[in-house]
C-alpha cells in the first residue's frame, strides 16, 4: 500500500476515535464523566499541567523526567545486553557459565525488583534506572544473541579464510550479520523501558508521568490521568520511531537486499 | 612450492556413524589444477573443506606446502558455492578485508583492489552492494576476494554451481585465462564432467560414500598433445574428439559409481 494511502487511513481512524470519545461522554452520552472524562476536561487538565503545573511541576517536568529516565536506563540496558548477547552468541564457554543465571533472573517480574530498588536507592533516578535495566537488558541479550546464530556459516568461514582478526571478525561479521535481530531486541527492549518506568513511578516517584497518574488516581480526576496516559503514548511512540530511524539509517544494506531479493 | 597431499585421510561425522571418507590418498603438484567428480554427497566438499582447515580429518592427515592444516588461512583462498560475500560490505570492501587483514598500507591496497575489480571487468559497481549484483557478478567478486590474497592454493567448491549455464561458460573461460596467466595450485570441486575435463590438468572420480578415489584421469598430457589451448571459446574445446573422448571416459566411470550403488 501506498504511504500516502496507508497514512490517510490512520489519521481517519484517529479521528473517528476521537468522534467516538466526543459522542460516548457527551451530554447524553454512555459514559458518565466521573468514570472517563470527555474531551474538553482533558483538554483543561492538560492546560492546567501544562501551565500551572500538577504535583509540584508543570507537564514539561514530568515529560523530561520520564524521558530523562528511559533514555538513561535504555542505553544502559543496551549498553549491557548487547555485549553480553554477542559474547553468548560468539562463546558456547560464556552461554555455559551465563545462561544458568539467565535462566533464574527471567521468571522475576521485573517489578518485583521495586521494593529492593526503592530500599537500596530509594525513591530517586537509580532505583527506577536499575528496574528499567532487569526488564530491558533481557531482550537485547536474546535477541542479540539469536542474531548471532543466524549468520550463515559459510560468512563465518570467509572471515576466517580471509584471516580476519577476533576484533574486526566481531565488529565488522558478527555485529553487521545479527544487526536485524539487535534492532528488535532494542525495539523490545525499548518498550520494556516504557513500561516499567511507568510502573515504578507508579509505586514511588517525586516527579514523572508514573507519579502523575498516581496522583490524579489519588484525587479521583479523570482529566489528568488521561493526560498523563496520553503522554506516555505519545513520547513512547515518539521514540520508538526515534529507533525505527536509526535502524533504517543503520541498515541500509537490508533495505537493498529486500528490495531486490 | 604449495602442494596439497592427503595421507590416508578418513573422516566420519556425527560419533562414527557417517563415514564421509574413506582412506583418500590424494596428491596434487605445485600450480597444477585438479578436479575431483563425484556422485552427490560422495565427500568431494568434505576434501576441500579438510583443505581449507574448516574440518579435521578423523585419521590420516592433510597437508599443504609440507604443513599439516591446523586452521583456515589466507594462504588457501576459498570460493563457495554460495559465494559468501558480506552483504553489508560493498563490492570494493568485500575485496579488500583480506588485504586490510594483512594490514596492507591503504594506497596499496587500493591498486590491488582496483586491479582485481578491473579483473573481473566490475568497473563501476566498486560501490554496489552484493544483492545489487546478479548471481555471476557475485561469483567474480568472491573470485576477486580470493585472488587479491595472491594465495598458493585455491580452493573452489563447486564455484559456478549456482549461476546459470551461459553465465557458467564466461566464468569457465575466464577462470582458464586468469589460470593461464598466473598459474596457482587450484583444488576444485565440481559434478559436471565437462567442466572438471575442460578445467583441470587432471580430474579425480570419487566413489559414493563413504568417499574413496576411484580413478585419477589425466587431462593435461592430451590437452597440450591435441592443442586445446588454440581454443578460446569452450564449445570449439567440447566439439574436438579427445575431449568428447576424455568426457565419456569419465562419465562411464562416474555411472558404473551409481548404478553400481543402486542393487
């Protein structure tokens, strides 16, 4: 399908979504306004966070807050799972030693690493940066290294036959051939970021989209808590469209085989 | 002086039960160029990759240059059937990380790298990326990718296996030219008869598995008595009597292998 087709189409479904929010919570609506808010609350309570500030700062704050966070427990759970996958990937000695602690970490929700977090930490950016890093190191680890596994052997043999030293055989083979795979265990761990963020803000947080909704839970306002909830939305999008343009630019090259393939 | 030898080279995969090869002695001179035939799954690819260093034999050993193959190496330049070009490098980097491995100054480099691409005639594609390429300007570049490594041995797996058949006969008669021109000690694997006869200074039959030599024709005493090399196109070759001779030699022999296995 086109992009201009396949575009148009969204934005009419968005819009007939918001339609169908104006009509559900209008005078005679189904929904009473006490249960969800109609479109013109949220519009007042977004200002009001915008301009006057909710839960001691302005909308702005919060935003930057969970970005800052997500951003910050993103990389470093990449910046760990990465590694670690390709060196699961590239050593059956390392997938021996390592998959055995795997095995034991992954069944743990990852929120249940809150109430250690919050106690070693407390309630500022290192314990929501460490809850963020057992949900999203997990996926950048496996999917790295099942990347690693579907480079064809024979790539892995012209490397060898062609001398190529351990360093460059990693950056210049095994990176490039698991790249497709790095990037959907970034996608997912990018989510996985986003959504435990959210939940650890919920619990114990001083600003944030997650201590946002707390709050207008704790105030009975359906307003702002479809603020925050759109917030989240939005931002969460935003950037996994952020990655979703770095992994384009990144592999050009599939785009080339895909196309002619 | 890189000859390649195999001692009384058996292989078996997977705990003993599949016997690839059994006892190949097997010794192919300095420059010359040796064909092994053979029924599918007979281990001919097995001999090759015994060569490359990419297995190792479960008794016996494989020598090249007088040293037992402990690993792969650039001194015995492979090409796959399957090519095995990178697809995120690009024609010119797919040539030269054999070179920048040696750590070849980079103005070296490029003139090896520009003479080899102009080698196989892909003037204008240095920059294309492998999936931009049909199947035979793959092959050159993987041929490329192994003659700028000036290796000894080359060692060639069924290399025009995947490529159509008029495509196959550029690349056949290219290969004889670039053979003709700077002689190197060649191992190559192939099933088609014609191609081992119009090739190789002498082609070996293998028997089906396990593996065992069958015969060893030599091709290259009648190809200078008959004076193929006044050819170039490979159909003059095919039509002259001693290669259609040659031809049903080995094909016999080759067919006797598989009937032979079938009762």
């Amino acid at each position: 399908m086109p992009l201009g087709r396949r575009s148009a189409i969204g934005v009419t479904t968005l819009g007939l979504l918001v339609l169908a929010w104006f009509m559900a919570t209008g005078a005679n609506g189904l929904i009473s306004p006490g249960r969800f808010p109609t479109p013109a609350d949220t519009w007042t309570a977004g200002l009001q966070a915008m301009v006057r500030g909710y839960g001691d700062a302005t909308l702005v704050v919060h935003v930057l807050q969970s970005l800052k966070l997500v951003a910050l427990g993103f990389v470093v759970s990449v910046a760990v799972g990465v590694p670690l996958g390709l060196l699961m990937g590239t050593s059956a000695t390392a997938e021996a030693v390592l998959n055995p602690v795997f095995m034991l970490l992954r069944p743990i929700p990852p929120l249940a690493w809150i109430p250690l977090a919050i106690l070693w930490f407390g309630l500022g950016d290192t314990a929501k940066i460490m809850v963020i890093f057992f949900a999203a190191f997990v996926p950048s680890v496996i999917n790295t290294q099942a990347g690693v596994r579907t480079i064809e052997r024979p790539l892995i043999e012209a490397a060898r036959m062609l001398g190529t030293p351990h360093g460059r055989f990693i950056r210049e083979v095994v990176v490039p051939g698991a790249a497709p795979m790095i990037f959907t265990g970034l996608r997912l761990s990018l989510q996985a970021s986003w959504t435990t963020l959210v939940a650890a803000e919920l619990v114990g947080a001083l600003a944030g989209l997650g201590h946002l909704l707390n709050l207008a839970q704790q105030d009975l306002y359906p307003g702002m808590i479809l603020v925050g909830m759109i917030c989240v939305a939005i931002f969460g999008a935003l950037t996994t469209a952020l990655l979703g343009l770095v992994e384009r630019r990144t592999l050009t090259w599939v785009r080339i085989k895909g196309d002619t393939a | 002086m890189s000859s390649i030898r195999f001692d009384a080279v058996s292989k078996s995969f997977g705990a003993g039960q599949v016997k690839a090869l059994d006892d190949v002695d097997l010794a192919i001179a300095d420059k010359e160029f040796l064909a092994i035939v053979g029924p599918s799954g007979c281990g001919k690819t097995t001999c090759l990759r015994l060569a490359a260093g990419f297995e190792f034999p479960t008794s016996g050993r494989v020598l090249v240059g007088n040293a037992e193959v402990r690993e792969p190496g650039p001194d015995r330049a492979v090409v796959f059937q399957q090519f095995a070009l990178f697809p995120w490098k690009t024609v010119v980097e797919n040539i030269e990380l054999g070179l920048r491995n040696r750590n070849m100054p980079r103005e070296e480099r490029r003139i090896r790298v520009m003479e080899a691409v102009e080698l196989i005639g892909l003037n204008g594609y240095e920059g294309a990326y492998p999936h931009q390429l049909s199947g035979g300007m793959q092959q050159r570049v993987a041929i490329a990718r192994a003659y700028v490594l000036d290796p000894q041995v080359l060692l060639m797996d069924e290399p025009f296996g995947a490529l159509d058949a008029q495509t196959r006969v550029v690349m056949q008669e290219e290969l004889v030219r670039l053979a003709r021109r700077n002689p190197r000690t060649v191992l190559f694997i192939t099933h088609g008869v014609e191609e081992a006869v119009y090739l190789a200074d002498r082609v070996a039959i293998m028997t089906r598995r396990p593996g065992r030599l069958k015969e060893i024709v030599d091709v290259k005493s009648i190809r200078e008595a008959e004076g193929w090399e006044r050819y170039s196109r490979i159909e003059d070759v095919m039509d002259l009597e001693s290669f259609v001779h040659l031809r049903t030699h080995i094909w016999r022999s080759l067919r006797e292998e598989k009937t032979g296995a079938a009762h």
